[in-house]
C-alpha cells in the first residue's frame, strides 16, 4: 500500500510511542538550531514579576572594575607579621591544596614578600590603608571593606567572567544585564545599562562579553561609551538627513516589525524597536551627559589633572558622576594594568596614581550632592594576589601571582555600614580566617542592596530557570546598616 494511505492505518500503542518520540526529538533539536525562536514559543518571561520585592536601599549602582587582580596586600589587608618570614618558603600547610597557575605551580620554592609600602589606621573607622592609596585614605569612614573575598577561578577571563555574570562559562547575562532586566531604568532618554573603558593599552583584554546581556533581551545590554568624537557607533544621522526624517523613518519600520511580530512571535522584536527608539532619543541626551566643558575648575582639581584627558579613569569617574545625577541605573567602569606577575615596585604606583584620587573623588563628589546615600560605589577586581613571589626576588624587585583565595575590596553608599571591616584573612594573607565572602554572597548582596532578592530574579531559558546566583549565595547582612 502506499505510504499516501497510512492513513487508513490502524496504530498500535508502540507505534503512537516511536512516532512521538521522534516529535519531541525534532522539537529539541529545533531548540538547539533556533534557541531564540524555541524560546519564543514557550517562554514565560514576557513580564518580570513586580520589582523591587523590598524597599531598596540604594537607586543605582557604579561599579568600579579593576581588572587584573590588585594586590590585597599591598594595598587594603594589612599583615605586618610577615616580615618575619621574609623569603622564607611558604609553609606547605598554609599554602594547603589551593590550585596554582602554571605561572608559578612549578616553582620549587615560594619565598615570602612582605609589602614593601607602609600602612596607617585612617580615620574614625582606623581603616589600615596603603600610603600607595592616600586619597582613598581620605574617605577611609566612608568605606565598607570586605579583606575576605574569594572566588573559585584561577585565571583572567575565567575569574572576570565569573564576577560579572556569576559563571566562570561565557554566554550568560552581566550583572548589570540582570539588574536592567528587573529594574528596568528612570531615564527614559539614556540606556539603564553604561559601561566606560579606560583608554589603556596594558593588561588583560576586556570582552564585551562582560557587559553583554546573554539570553536576555538585548535591550538589557551594556551600552560601551567611547571616548572621543563618537561616544556612541552609528547614533548619529546620516549627512542629509535630520531628526524629522528619523522620526518619520523610525514610525514606518516600527509598522513594519509589529507586523513582523504578529506573525513571527519573536520577542526580540520588542527590544529592537526599544532600541530604535532610545538611539533616536540617545542623539539629544549623550552629546549632553558627556559635555563636561561646563564643569568647575574645582571639580577638575577634585578628580585630578587626568580629569581633562577623554578615556581616562579620572574623566571617566567625573562621567560616572554625571551619569548618576542623570539617574543611568547601572554605571561599569573597567580600568586594566593591575596584573603584576613581575615588576610590582615599578608598576603598582603607576596604576594607583591613575585610580587612586579619581575614586575617592566620585564618593567625595557623590556625597557632597546628596547622591551618595542612594548609590552604591564598588572597588575590586576579579581576585587578589599571592604573598609570595613569582619567581625570584630581588632587591628592586618581585612579582605576584594570581590568588583566588582570599582578597579585598571596598564598597560605599547607602545601605551599609560605613567604616567598618569585615572578615579576616590569615597571617599569610592566603587564606580566609573569618567571614568568608564569596562572590556569588556578594552578588546577592548587590542585588539585595537595589531591593531585590536574588533567588526570585530568575529567567527561564531553554528549560531551566536561571539566576545571576545561579543555585548559591546569601546576603551579607553583616555589612547592612
């Protein structure tokens, strides 16, 4: 009989089994092929459940990303028992089964360096800083310092990755991504999602894989700002045409994407024409944000001289100001040259002259405008550096390897408690003591601090539900004020 009649064709129970399975396994594989279009037809992400699940601590947040891996113990945790194990070897027993870069695993012996640069209790808080930070000593009582951060990842990318999007995998969203999914933004004329690169040819490269937005629709991704006569990739009109022939331009195609979604069902058309329309209104508002001509002589003098040389971090921490006072949700700043394998002497004062006074400046600038109380400023890197030298010490020099072990950073703004210390590492620097923080707890702490509760901002993606937490950490409340 020919196959046109199987119709006629009674079916048994075992023939119902084979053929249906057959159909979910082209359903599946189509998933695989097309995860957008898989995800359009079953999504159940078309609304975020009513943010902020708790009233918020702060409105906005800007990060202050110092790729790398600043040395912790040259800069925020004290430890001045180690001169007396001076380029002695690494006890075995503190060193323990923490896994080692190839850098260095093959190193017979690894000599103890104590911090070649002097320290000081500032302020009321008695904070002990570096004489390498003497600005950020300053706003010592304005600093919530965590010594006892910790991560699992061992290398750059891998690390970075890890802090910023909570997988050590590429492909998931940023931390901002997260929070402009949920939030959403309070400047309908600016992107709820910003990020500034130091103009720098040193240190690891930055993806914009970082800030990308994942699986989330595209429209929560971070917008790069460059430095220059462009900020902002094809904002501009096109010579011969105006702002009344874009907006005439832009009302035909968003007719036409409707149109295209009512028949395709794809939820990305919804951001391409948010898109569409933030660029046109992005025309008026960025030349506007980023014109810092009007800025006082004595903000210039606050940031410091590198405040007037665009793609700098002292002008990009005076953007972020402005930025803030412009209600932008999530500000990233990333500022590279702090991964001292050798040379450390040489380099770290270098690095920390350009970072230093700008970022004690944006909380002394935040602060005086009453923003402050509602911004969360965070100083960190992906992780920390090891107390004992990469390779051979000598008397102008030594290196630091990478060490996810245990490392600082600081936060400020509202919501915490200002001056305070937490967690505590060993006398080696190598290994937590007290009150571990690991990076997932401070994501949830990030999250928490914006009024929303890590383990509910979720977003189901090709079957499973995911979070920026992933199925870890808590909330430091131990930091909150």
């Amino acid at each position: 009989m020919h196959h046109c009649k199987d119709y006629r064709r009674i079916h048994s129970r075992r023939d119902f089994l084979s053929t249906s399975a057959l159909g979910m396994g082209a359903i599946a594989l189509a998933g695989l092929l097309d995860p957008v279009n898989a995800l359009a037809a079953t999504s159940i992400n078309d609304a975020v459940a009513v943010l902020p699940h708790f009233t918020p601590r702060v409105k906005r947040v800007i990060y202050l990303f110092q790729s790398g891996g600043p040395s912790q113990v040259d800069l925020l945790d004290y430890k001045p028992q180690l001169l007396k194990y001076q380029g002695q070897d690494l006890p075995p027993s503190i060193r323990g089964t923490q896994r080692q870069t190839g850098m260095s695993a093959g190193q017979k012996i690894f000599p103890v360096v104590p911090s070649p640069y002097s320290f000081k209790a500032r302020g009321q808080s008695g904070h002990m800083i570096s004489d390498m930070l003497p600005f950020t000593a300053q706003v010592a009582d304005e600093l919530t310092i965590i010594r006892s951060m910790y991560t699992e990842a061992i290398n750059h990318d891998p690390a970075a990755t890890f802090i910023q999007t909570g997988s050590q995998q590429p492909g998931r969203p940023s931390i901002g991504s997260w929070v402009s999914y949920g939030l959403g933004g309070e400047n309908e004329n600016l992107p709820s999602f910003i990020v500034l690169l130091s103009k720098t040819s040193n240190g690891q490269p930055l993806y914009d894989r970082l800030w990308g937005n994942g699986f989330l629709a595209s429209q929560h991704q971070g917008v790069k700002f460059r430095s220059g006569k462009d900020p902002v990739l094809y904002l501009d009109n096109p010579s011969g045409m105006d702002s009344k022939d874009r907006r005439r331009q832009l009302d035909y195609l968003n007719e036409l994407q409707k149109l295209q979604k009512n028949e395709v069902k794809d939820p990305e058309i919804d951001a391409k024409i948010a898109q569409y329309e933030m660029a046109f209104r992005m025309q008026t508002s960025v030349p506007e944000a980023l014109d810092v001509k009007g800025e006082p002589e004595h903000i210039y003098e606050l940031y410091g001289p590198d405040s007037r040389k665009p793609g700098t971090f002292a002008a990009n921490c005076l953007l972020a100001r402005r930025l803030a006072e412009r209600n932008v949700r999530f500000i990233q700043l990333y500022h590279q040259d702090w991964d001292h394998h050798g040379q450390l002497p040489q380099a770290m004062p270098t690095v920390c002259k350009a970072t230093d006074q700008p970022a004690a400046a944006l909380i002394k600038d935040l602060k005086q405008r009453g923003l402050l109380d509602d911004t969360l400023v965070i100083w960190g890197g992906e992780f920390g550096r090891t107390t004992y030298s990469q390779g051979k010490v000598t008397a102008e020099s030594f290196g630091r390897d990478h060490h996810p072990g245990c490392y600082s950073i600081w936060m400020a703004g509202g919501g915490l408690k200002k001056g305070l210390a937490y967690g505590s590492t060993d006398d080696f620097c190598f290994n937590v003591a007290e009150n571990g923080v690991h990076i997932h707890d401070f994501q949830a702490t990030l999250l928490h601090l914006l009024g929303i509760d890590h383990e509910r901002l979720n977003f189901k993606y090709q079957g499973r539900r995911f979070r920026l937490t992933d199925v870890y950490g808590k909330v430091v409340h131990d930091i909150l004020s």
